[in-house]
C-alpha cells in the first residue's frame, strides 16, 4: 500500500521558529529525518522524497482548455502553513505508515524536545479504487 507523508512548514504550538534554533539543534533535526530516510530506503520502503521550494517561487495555473493559460503568484501571503515536502512509502499496511509519520513528527527540535509538527497521511489511490 502506498502513502504519501506531507509535511508543512508553518508554526507549531509551542515550538519557536526553526530560524531561532542554535545550529545543533537544526543538525540534530536533520540527523533525525537522514536516520529515518536511511533506514526506509534500506526496507525498500521509500519510494520517494522531495523537499519544496517557498512559496515565493509558487504558481497557480488555471486553464480552459482553449485560452492561454492563467498563472498567478501563490500561495497567498495569508497563509501561515505551506507544503514543504513529501515522502512516498510503500508498506504492508497502514500501521506501518502510521509508525513512520509518528517517527516524522517526533523529529527532535530546541532541547531535543520532539517537535510533535503534524505530519498528513493519505493513502495513494489508483484508477481501480473507490473514492474514499
């Protein structure tokens, strides 16, 4: 079963801004999410990841079908959370899925604290299943 894990950038209730954390703890975060993709890629279970860029370099293209394409700058200033990434896994069930979001959100922040960021799983659907 296939799942993708998103993860959103924007603040966390009692967690500061990672721009106020001391360059340990940024390394000890990333140390975490390295571990992590290590050990995925070492299962077979990770079928992909990508890291996004702001939301300045963001698009919204809109289109008819007949007329040139609309494209505006987004997302809007008003949002306070924006998608920052994703991992694709592939797994046995949606436990294990879980498992690995809980290990995403537990990634260490200031004090080695675990950060607790929400980490949206949603199940990758193919043309045969039934909308959910």
């Amino acid at each position: 079963m296939k799942y993708m894990l998103l993860m959103n950038s924007g603040p966390i209730e009692g967690v500061p801004s990672t721009y106020q954390w001391t360059p340990e703890e940024v390394k000890a975060g990333w140390a975490h999410m390295g571990q992590l993709y290590q050990e995925l890629t070492e299962s077979g279970e990770l079928v992909g990841t990508e890291m996004l860029a702001g939301p300045q370099a963001a698009k919204f293209v809109t289109s008819d079908g007949v007329s040139a394409p609309v494209v505006t700058d987004g997302p809007f200033p008003e949002s306070k959370e924006l998608l920052a990434g994703y991992w694709m896994v592939d797994v046995e069930s949606e436990e294990r899925a879980i498992e690995i979001a809980a290990r995403t959100s537990a990634a260490p922040g200031p004090g080695g604290r675990p950060t607790r960021r929400p980490i949206e799983l949603r199940p990758i659907m193919s043309a045969h299943d039934p909308v959910l």
